[in-house]
C-alpha cells in the first residue's frame, strides 16, 4: 500500500513551458486534492475533486487546470509557467466524499520555474 | 476573511520536556480541526484531528484542546524527542462540509538533545 505517490519528484522549467503532474492513491478514497506550499508558509489549495469525475476550484486556481482521470488519479497541469508558480506541490486524498476528514498527503514535487 | 494562524513561529524546546503548539481560528463555523506534523522535504502527516463537539483528544503522547469560546486550538506533545523536531500546522474546515481544510502557517518545533 503506497498511500498518495506523485511524479516527478522535482522539476525545473523555463517560462512559458507546459507540464503535468501526476498523483496517484491506492486507499479507495474518494476526495482528491492539490496544493501548493510557498517557503515558510502554510499549503493553500489550488483544485480538488470530490469524487470521481467532479473538480472544483480551490484558493488559488488562476494558471491551473486538474483532470480526475478516474477514481485513483488527479492530475495537475501548467499550460504556460510562471516563476509565480515556482513552489512545492502536494497531492492529497481523503476517505469520505464530502466530509471531515484527515487528508493524506503524497511526498511533494518541487518545482522551478526560470 | 476566513484564517487560521499560529501565536509563534518557531518553538524551541529542551528534549524531554513537554512542547505546546498554539493556534488561533477566526472561522466560528468551522467544526473540524486537524494537526499535521511536516518534516523537513517531506508532506504533512496526520498527527491527530478534533471535532467540535470535544473539547480535548488524547493520542499516543500528544493532546489536542479545543476552546471554541476564544477560537483556540493547541497542540502537547509530551516527553518531546528528537525525532518531534518539525513544523506543526494546523488546519480547520471553514464553513461547510466540503471536505476542504484552510491550513495555518505553520510553527516549527526544535527540540535541544
């Protein structure tokens, strides 16, 4: 059981490129999330999916798009980065569908934009 | 608006004593709170989590106390450790059960051997 995985580890970009991130959970849960943690600050939510094919924009959705491939994958895409978007990004999932509970979190992708 | 926010934001703490995290919530419908410990290049783990109908949850050496009057969350860790060393954040629901969580800033927690 990994728990939430996420590829690429770390990524580095030039401004104006494209790329996607990938997240993936093996729990059977139906909530998905993406954030984004800034140096010393808290995570702030950029998308997430409430359940299979639903996605609804969080905090800081400008620059992002999300696709909820099926109920295990959520993915995060940057059509043209910004060095705004320099940060680390965390996917998480949650049990239930539309309530209170923990979020597990994946091990976060660093990334840079030049 | 809606925040959450931490009383400071690095706590230094000599091994073996016990630590306290504070946090202060300005959302009166949130009834949901969690803490998450993240250490260094890793993602935030589930420490312990609170709903509001309680006042106190006990875990395996650490306590969460809710005081909904004044807004307050904190976080005991007791006979801190080493391996305790991290930043603490703490999070709340908001308004609505949306499974969403607005997180703090974060208090970071060093513990002196």
């Amino acid at each position: 059981n990994a728990g939430v995985t996420q590829t690429p580890k770390f990524q580095v970009l030039k401004t104006g490129q494209s790329m996607t991130l990938q997240c993936a959970q093996d729990m059977n849960h139906n909530s998905m999330y993406w954030y984004r943690q800034d140096p010393g600050m808290g995570l702030r939510l950029i998308y997430y999916s409430a359940s299979e094919g639903t996605t609804d924009k969080g905090e800081v959705p400008n620059g992002y798009n999300v696709s909820r491939l099926n109920k295990r994958e959520f993915s995060l895409r940057l059509e043209s980065a910004a060095p705004s978007q320099t940060s680390v990004y965390f996917c998480a999932s949650s049990g239930r569908q539309g309530a209170n509970y923990e979020q597990y979190f994946g091990p976060g992708t660093r990334l840079t934009v030049t | 608006g809606e925040s959450v926010g931490l009383h400071l934001p690095t706590l230094s703490v000599q091994e073996g004593d016990n630590s306290i995290i504070n946090c202060a919530y300005s959302n009166s419908a949130s009834d949901y709170f969690i803490w998450y410990k993240q250490e260094s290049g890793k993602g935030p783990q589930f420490i312990i989590d609170i709903r509001s109908n309680m006042d106190k949850r006990q875990g395996q050496r650490v306590t969460v106390l809710l005081n909904k009057t004044v807004k307050h969350l904190s976080l005991q860790i007791a006979a801190t450790q080493p391996g305790d060393s991290a930043v603490y954040f703490c999070a709340e629901n908001g308004s609505g059960n949306t499974g969403k969580l607005i997180f703090g800033q974060g208090t970071t927690l060093q513990v002196k051997p």
